[in-house]
C-alpha cells in the first residue's frame, strides 16, 4: 500500500491525518447540499481540506502503518520520510495527485490542495448517492396558461349556455342505472352467501348427531334380517349412527326392549350405521313421534327421509 491509503484509510474514522514534515489533512462534517446548477441534492459529506502548517509527528499515521502491516513503529517513521521525500521531489516538477484525496501542487512555495469528491468520508451516510430532481415548472406553466386564457376568451352564447343543462340530467341518469344494475348484483351476491352459510350450519347439525355413544362388545355379530313391507316407510325417525356395526346392533335391541320397531337403516357415507326408532309412511305421522320422543326419550332424535 501507497502512504495514501493508508491516509485515506484514516480519513473515515479520525478529522486530522498530520503526515510528518508534510502537513496535515482535515476532514470537516457537511451538512446535505442542493446543487442549483445541475438540479441535484448532496447527501452529507466530509470536506477534505490541506493545512502544511501542521507538520509535527502525533503518532497516529505511523502507528496505523505499523499495526497494519506489523512491523516496528521506528519502520513505520522510516516509509513515511522516504514517502515524503518521493512527494517533494515530484512536486518541483509536476502535480502530486493522492488517489481517493486529492491533488497537490506547488505555486510560489505554497501547497495548493485540491480535494476528490469521489469518496465519501462520512461513515453515516455510506451507501448514499446524489440525488437529482428536476425543477418543478408549475409558475411557469401557470403563466403560460394565463397568456393563452388572455389571447382566446371563452365565449358562451345562449345556447351553448343550456346545453350544459341537458347533459347534465342525462349523466345523472345514466348514474342511477348504474347503481341500481350495481346494487342488484350485491344483493343477489348476498342472499347467495346466506343460502351457503344457511346450508352448512344445517350440515354441522347433522354431524354432531352422529356417533354419540361408544360401546366395548366381544361377541361374533350375528345375521341381520332387514324386514321390508309392501307398503313405503320413507320417514324415519333416527335414533343415532355408529362407527361400529356392534354398537348398533346393541341399540336396535335396546330399542325393542322399549316396544319401538327399530331397526338398521343401512351405512351412510361416512361408514356409520344408522340406527331408527321406527319408520313410517306419511310425514305427518314421523313428525308427531319424533316431537313426542324429543321431548321424553331422546332430544337429539331426527328426522330422515329416504327411500331403501
């Protein structure tokens, strides 16, 4: 590494970087600027500036140097002496340009600095860019529409002056169908979400009806006979469905023990058998045994109506 970087390496942590017998550089905090003349905005910034009157050795670039490259701190004063003697030497013929820093140059014995602006030694505003805004003309356009507004007058005779009127009933007309043809169509949305919502509360109903008691039987499950008669019972009155065939077959028997005609409907969808206190023809007639057994034997009887 060249004794500007590690100069410039400094630059971001510390405001002065003195270099022995040389001079010092300077980094003052700035504020954010707006650049008028090419319409962009500066995000805050360290200014590096040149003072060759600050030449006493702090320590602080050779100790950089030594730790960096861990050698002797004597090693580190001895680089920056041949540095600085390379510097002067080229100064008396041409411009010494420090990458990252600047460029220096000798007029009448004085250093003139000249400071890059291609880094940003402001650790708080890493990773930010000008940035650039185009004028807002909004003056300029108002002006110019006052001239033209100045150079055609708007002339409304008689008629042009009702006929704004026609226009504007026709346009509230035409709003109105819209919303009517608009809220038609929520409506209708709506009653449809009620008839879905409706139809699965009836559903969760039905579910938790099922499967109600769970009974432990060992014994072999015997033959069943399904007796079908000639006149169509399609009305049911249900007196529950179970997972296991078993406990069904316990159920019908409880049931007739009672003096109901129960028997096994069939298996549903969900491979539950459904058990009925008894079957009937007519509607009215299942409704009337289903409420008088509601309300004395079995609350959660239901009603199904089928055809086996």
């Amino acid at each position: 590494m060249t004794l500007a970087n590690y100069i410039s390496d400094l630059l971001y942590r510390y405001e002065c970087v003195i270099v022995p017998n040389f001079g010092g550089f300077i980094a003052n905090n700035k504020s954010a600027k707006i650049d008028v003349t090419n319409q962009t905005l500066q995000p805050p910034y360290k200014q590096i500036s040149f003072n060759s009157h600050l030449k006493n050795n702090d320590g602080l670039l050779a100790n950089y140097i030594a730790s960096v490259d861990k050698i002797l701190y004597k090693c580190a004063v001895n680089f920056i002496q041949l540095e600085i003697e390379t510097w002067k030497q080229k100064l008396e013929y041409e411009d010494l340009t420090l990458d990252e820093i600047g460029t220096l140059s000798l007029e009448d014995n004085r250093l003139i600095f000249e400071p890059r602006h291609k880094l940003n030694y402001l650790t708080s505003s890493f990773g930010l860019g000008d940035v650039v805004s185009l004028e807002i003309k909004r003056e300029v356009y108002l002006k110019q529409a006052e001239k033209l507004e100045d150079k055609v007058p708007l002339i409304l005779t008689a008629d042009r002056k009702r006929a704004p009127g026609y226009l504007k009933y026709a346009a509230i007309f035409v709003l109105g169908l819209s919303a009517i043809g608009f809220g038609s169509k929520l409506y209708n949305d709506y009653q449809n979400k009620q008839l879905v919502i409706a139809a699965k509360e009836q559903q969760e109903v039905i579910n938790q009806k099922i499967e109600r008691a769970t009974f432990v039987i060992t014994k072999a499950l015997p033959t069943l006979n399904l007796d079908i008669s000639a006149e169509k019972q399609n009305y049911h009155v249900i007196a529950g469905a179970f997972r296991f065939p078993e406990n069904a077959i316990k159920k019908v028997n409880q049931l007739k023990a009672e003096g109901y005609d129960a028997r096994i409907l069939g298996i549903n969808k969900w491979n539950l058998t459904i058990v009925s206190f008894q079957s009937y023809s007519t509607q009215e007639e299942a409704r009337r045994i289903l409420f008088n057994i509601q309300n004395g034997v079995e609350e959660d009887a239901w009603l199904l109506i089928q055809e086996f």
